[in-house]
C-alpha cells in the first residue's frame, strides 16, 4: 500500500530478531514518550529489510540485542484495510505499530539516558482552513486537519486506485508559534510537510485510531452516487512545532484533489 | 527543494545518491537526539531539529517516497542493505 510518511524514533530492543508470518526479520522495540505529566509507551514491531542471506542476518542478530536502543527510521505498515496492525495480550486490545525500517545496519545507537523521540512526516492535504484559538486560561493553539492519502492499486475501481485515507489532527501550542502559522496563510486544499509528534494518548488506545466512518461510494465512472456505506478509517493526533509545518503544494494533493475528501469528522 | 513534486508516482528506483540523503537524515536526527540528551538550549535544539527536518524532507521528495508500497519499499531497502552490507565487508569494515 502507497504511502506518504516517515517515522523517525528512538527505542529499546525488546526481544531477538526472528522470522515473522510475512518472511522478515523482525523484533519488538518500545518507546516511551513524555509529555508533560504524561507518559506512554508504544510498543513497535520493527521489520528488518533482510532476506535470506546468513552473514547480514548474523549481524543484524548482533546488533539488535534486548536493552539496546536506536534511532529507527521507516514507515509505518498497515493491514488491508489502511489501519494499524491489531493484535491482543490476554485477551485485551493490544496497540501495537508495524514499522518497515529504511534500514537494518546504518542507524545508531542511542544512549541510554537521552529521552525518547517519536516522530512522524506527512505529506498531508489540508482538508480544513485552519484556525487559531485561545482557550479559557488565555492559551493560543493552532490547529490544522488534513489527510494523508493513501492509495492502493485496485483494479475494479475506476480510478485504477482504492483510497486509504489517513486523518490527521495537528495543534500546535503558544501564541507565537500561533501567529507565525497564520501569517503563513495555509488554507484548505494545500499540500504541506508536516512534522509532529503523537498527542499524549490520554485514553490509551493508542496514538492510531480506527473508527468506522460513513464511505462515499462511486459509480462504475468514478462519480459519487450519493450513497455511502460504512467502513474503516484512520485518525492520528499529532503536535507539531511552528516551523514543521511547510508548503509543498498550494493547489492541493497531486492526483487526488482535496475536494476528493471531507473534513475530519470529529 | 525547487522541485516538482508528483503524487502517485509509478514506483522510482532508489540510487545509492537517495540512500545518502537518507543516511544524512539520520545523522542529523541523531545529532538532534543527542542534543536533547546532554542539555542542549532550546535554541540550539529547535536549530538541530530544523535541520534535521530539512533533511528528511529532502530525501523524502527525492525518493518520490508517495508511491512506494511497503512491500516495495522493503525490496529497495533489502536491495541497497546488501550493496551496503558487501562494501562494508569489502572495506573491512
């Protein structure tokens, strides 16, 4: 499936290198992030760009071991349907990420006593203006929805492509931070860099959440049929910096128009 | 930066040129890392971090990064991790 992002993160090797259901190497790293007063740690399964070849699997054996931590950097790997991989621990929801890495041996190692990083870049559609408050307690804020459109080849859809659309919700924090992003003027239907990191995930669900939405359907011309049906959907919640959002397109999101995609509805 | 940028790409091969703006990009998000871990200012960070930034948009607008499904994106990076792994033998490295 297409995508347009990158993780980049820091975190410890939890367990060994071993074979996954899809033939990759692959081991589990958690990353703990605080914000604030809050805490959370996402638990990432990192799939290694290695096939079958004895001596670069050994040394990813070698490097990889349990208490090491590392800057990774790849995107993130969806199921079928655009969502996060699910999974359960005693029978309870379990979030968890999937990351093919750009990389299994050039990255480095981090040191014990530097905090946690978790950062994520979008190439996103801005499905809304964007719009500065201030809350009750005089606090400025930013925020910005988008989509990040994510495609997949599908023959029996007109277009060639099955959209995945992923929602992001960005706020940026402080009056000049603020200021400095309405000054730049974005509007709905630019394409821009954005750079954040997760909101703290108060609920702890997870930092992606699925949730099930109202899917426009189209006729065999590729035009809306006013109908819908219900289906899966991504959302993401992220905190940017003033300076980590960037214009990359003013006339929207390459071949898919944002008048492709509602606003966020939430 | 100054480019044209194309959504939905057909899928690009990735040069080893690609490969180096990527390693830069690590090098700068480590630098960033490390940063933060010994006490940097908060203008020094947000410098590094800018940098960092920069860095990985680049490399991500240069490997046309929009089209590559993950399952291609792992055979580029399986293809370029054995060119890597086989000059670092090569160098002894």
């Amino acid at each position: 499936m297409p995508t347009n992002h990158l993780v980049i993160c820091t975190a410890t090797v939890v367990s060994t290198p071993a074979l996954d259901e899809k033939g990759m190497y692959a081991f589990w790293a958690d990353s703990t992030i605080v914000s604030g007063q809050n805490t959370d740690t996402y638990h990432l399964l990192m799939h290694a760009p290695i096939t079958n070849d004895d001596k670069r699997i050994a040394a990813l054996m070698e490097k990889y071991q349990v208490d090491k931590r590392f800057l990774f950097q790849g995107k993130f790997l969806f199921d079928d349907d655009g969502n996060p991989i699910l999974r359960e621990e005693n029978g309870n929801p379990y979030a968890t990420y999937d990351i093919v890495l750009n990389s299994a041996n050039y990255l480095g190692i981090v040191q014990a006593d530097i905090p946690d990083t978790f950062n994520c870049i979008f190439a996103m559609t801005i499905t809304q203006d964007p719009e500065m408050r201030v809350t009750p307690s005089g606090t400025y804020l930013y925020q910005m929805s988008g989509v990040v459109n994510r495609s997949v080849k599908d023959d029996t859809d007109p277009s060639g492509w099955k959209n995945f659309p992923l929602w992001i919700r960005t706020t940026v924090w402080g009056e000049k931070n603020a200021e400095t992003l309405v000054n730049k003027g974005f509007k709905k239907g630019m394409l821009v860099w954005l750079e954040g990191t997760p909101a703290p995930d108060k609920d702890k669900t997870g930092f992606i959440k699925p949730w099930e939405g109202d899917i426009k359907e189209k006729d065999t011309d590729g035009k809306d049929t006013g109908k819908t049906h219900k289906g899966w959907r991504t959302s993401f919640d992220v905190w940017a910096n003033a300076f980590s959002i960037r214009m990359l397109n003013k006339g929207g999101g390459g071949s898919h128009s944002s008048g492709e995609f509602d606003p966020i509805p939430f | 930066m100054g480019k044209t940028y194309v959504i939905n790409q057909p899928d690009a091969a990735l040069p080893e040129q690609i490969q180096q703006l990527a390693v830069k990009s690590n090098e700068l998000w480590t630098d960033y890392i490390e940063a933060a871990g010994i006490g940097a200012s908060d203008d020094t960070k947000t410098e590094l971090h800018k940098k960092a930034l920069s860095a990985t948009v680049d490399y991500l607008q240069a490997a046309f990064v929009f089209n590559l499904s993950p399952e291609r994106w792992y055979q580029h990076q399986d293809a370029i991790e054995q060119s890597r792994f086989n000059s670092t033998l090569r160098n002894g490295g």
